[in-house]
C-alpha cells in the first residue's frame, strides 16, 4: 500500500503568506472600521459625502463632540472647505443657499464676525448674498438686520432713510420694506403671483388682465347698490356668517360694493377725479390697478337703515366683532400716514380669522402685518 504524504510549505513560503493574512485582515478591520465611522456620523444626520469627507479630514472626533450641525454639512460636502473656517461653520445658522459655504468663506474674509454673518445669508436669497459679498465690509450689519422681517436687498435703502428720518431700526426696516422711501405708485411692484393673502396698495400693483378664479354673487338680500355684486367665494361664506350673527344682535349689515375690475376702477377714478379733482382722488380713490377691490377680497359694508355707515349701529358692532369673522377695517382713521388713505369706515378685508385678531389686538394695519409676517 502506497502511504499518502502530507504537503508541507517551506518556512521560506509561509512567511509570504502569513504577510498577506494579515495585511488582508488589517485592511478588513480598517474598512469595518470605516463604515462603522460613516454609519456613525450618517446616523447623526450628516451625508454620505460630509461623512467621507469627516473622516478624510480626520475630524471625527470635532464632528462627534457637536449636535447635528447643517452648516457643518454643507462645509464638509463643499470643495470650498476651509480648514481654519471650521469653527465658524458650526456657529453660522444654515440656510438653504447654492453658494452658501463660498460666501460665508469671504464675508469671514472681510471680518464680519459669525452673529453677523448668520444676519446677512439668513436675511437675503443665494443671488442677493452673493452680490452682497462683492462689497467692502460694511456697518450696522446688526442694527438693520436683526429685525426679523429685515431684507438683505434692502440694506442701502434702510441706510438712507434713517439718515434722513433718524427713526429706529426697527421702525427703518418696517417703512422701507413698506416702500416709505418711494413715491405714491411710483416704481410699484407689479404682482404676478396671486394668493388670498395679497397685499395691495399705492406701492404694489395688479395687471389690468387680472381677474379672481372663484367669484360668486352675493344674495340680493344683502345687496345695498344697483345690479350684482360679486367677492370671491370664501369672503361670501364669512360675510353671510358675519350678517347672521349680527342680526342675532339686531343689526342689518349690507354690501354695497365687492369685485371691481380693473376697467371698473378706471371709471371710478375718472368720475370722481372729474367731479372732486386730483386731490381728493389721491386720498379716496385707488388708481387702477391698486385697488383692493380687484383681488375680490374687500367688501364695502352698509347698514340698511342708515345712509352714513359711520353713523349707523352697524359701524359700532363691526368695529368690535367683524376680526372674530376674518375680516379687518382696512384703513383705520389712526392709520392714514401708513395706508395712505383716508378713513374708510365702510371698507372691510377678509384676511382669515388668525390674522384678523392679531391685527385687531396689537392695532396694526395689514400693510404692516404683511412685511412683518408674509412677505417673506
């Protein structure tokens, strides 16, 4: 019988091969070892590609000592990362910005400190701080744009208008946002995006081709005018919500004027401009196409027994309870310098049951709601 064998290595050969074990294992336990790092910092809140760029950096440890930090994110997804920036970038606020990492990097460079720099990209669009960082360093940085409703865009008008007026910051901010530094319908913005929310007035301007979606024909019950009277559907729901519960009260509250168009309102103003003249149309009548009217938001409210509504009992009882129905004396008597009309106790704006009790508890207008809130 022929005996088997047994192949042996020669120590000479199981010596490359216990090297190559054992780099393989090395190499296992440093890839094992890497995933684990990046399911770490993944699981944390960071990407793929920060995390890659986390461990690349060796700042591993930096990144695990901190809370999820967006900023942080975006630094380590940037080819813009700057080493000596990193501390910044975890106390810079993070905005949704293209070029978010490339100019914090440079309005670093110019010295602004990180409360500043956090002010400046969270205050303006990706195009308006990058224009913004072409600029030489400048002042009151803070001052303007810790208002909450300040516009980066706006930074040199806001300049301007307190070195004129020598009002506050805030109060700087609310009226240039407001459009306080421009002439009555000069240079309006002209809207092209409709909501119910739309703001209208002497500084911002419907199209003429501009027509609601949703109008509907208020009851001839309520009607107090000649012909049909139309508002946008949810402003008609509201208002019958608001008659009834004013009828309950022993009023009778009428409409006497809802949609207008744009050619409507062009009438308007050229028959009053004929009969009372250039002066008493800038402070009664909207020009066309600045008129509340045409967004069919806005009703003229009656009484059905008096003919001067400042006088009837229905005034008294709207000026208490018409917010609790969502809608707003649009040009309050106390307000004509921020309006820019004169008393209209008649017109009223539905603006929705929220915004209409802020606005009645703190005695702001909707121009000021808007900027301070909506017009983002």
């Amino acid at each position: 019988m022929v005996q088997k064998r047994k192949l042996k290595l020669k120590s000479s050969a199981r010596k490359p091969l216990i090297i190559v074990s054992a780099v393989i294992l090395v190499i296992i336990i440093i890839v094992c070892f890497y995933f684990n790092r990046v399911g770490e910092l993944k699981s944390l809140g960071y990407s793929e590609t920060a995390a890659n760029s986390i461990i690349f950096k060796f700042k591993y440890s930096y990144i695990m000592g901190l809370p999820f930090n967006k900023t942080l994110n975006a630094a380590f997804e940037s080819d813009d990362y700057i080493e000596n920036n990193l501390d910044n970038y975890a106390k810079i606020d993070y905005e949704e910005q293209e070029h978010l990492i490339t100019n914090i990097n440079k309005l670093l460079d110019k010295g602004y400190s990180n409360n500043e720099v956090s002010l400046i990209i969270s205050r303006g669009d990706d195009e308006s701080v990058s224009e913004f960082v072409k600029r030489d360093k400048v002042k009151y940085i803070e001052e303007f744009l810790a208002v909450d409703y300040a516009k980066l865009e706006n930074y040199d008008r806001y300049l301007a208008y307190k070195e004129k007026e020598n009002d506050d910051a805030e109060t700087t901010v609310l009226y240039v946002n407001m459009d306080f530094d421009k002439e009555d319908y000069v240079d309006p913005l002209v809207i092209d995006e409709f909501d119910d929310y739309v703001l209208v007035n002497k500084h911002r301007q419907l199209s003429s081709e501009y027509v609601p979606d949703d109008l509907v024909t208020i009851d001839d019950e309520y009607v107090k005018a000649d012909g049909e009277i139309e508002i946008e559907r949810n402003v008609a729901k509201a208002f019958y919500d608001m008659a009834e519960a004013a009828a309950e009260d022993g009023m009778e509250l009428m409409v006497s004027s809802g949609y207008r168009s744009y050619e409507d309102q062009e009438e308007i103003t050229n028959t009053y401009l004929e009969l009372y003249g250039q002066n008493y149309v800038d402070n009664y009548v909207a020009k066309p196409g600045f008129s509340e009217h045409q967004t069919a938001m806005s009703l003229d409210i009656a009484s059905k027994t008096v003919d001067t509504f400042v006088n009837s009992d229905e005034y008294v009882w709207m000026m208490d309870n018409a917010y609790k129905y969502g809608f707003i004396l649009r040009y309050p008597k106390s307000k004509e310098d921020i309006t820019g009309y004169k008393c209209e106790a008649w017109h009223y704006r539905y603006v929705g049951k929220e915004i209409a009790e802020y606005i009645h508890e703190n005695n702001i207008t909707y121009d000021e709601y808007y900027v301070m809130f909506l017009d983002n």
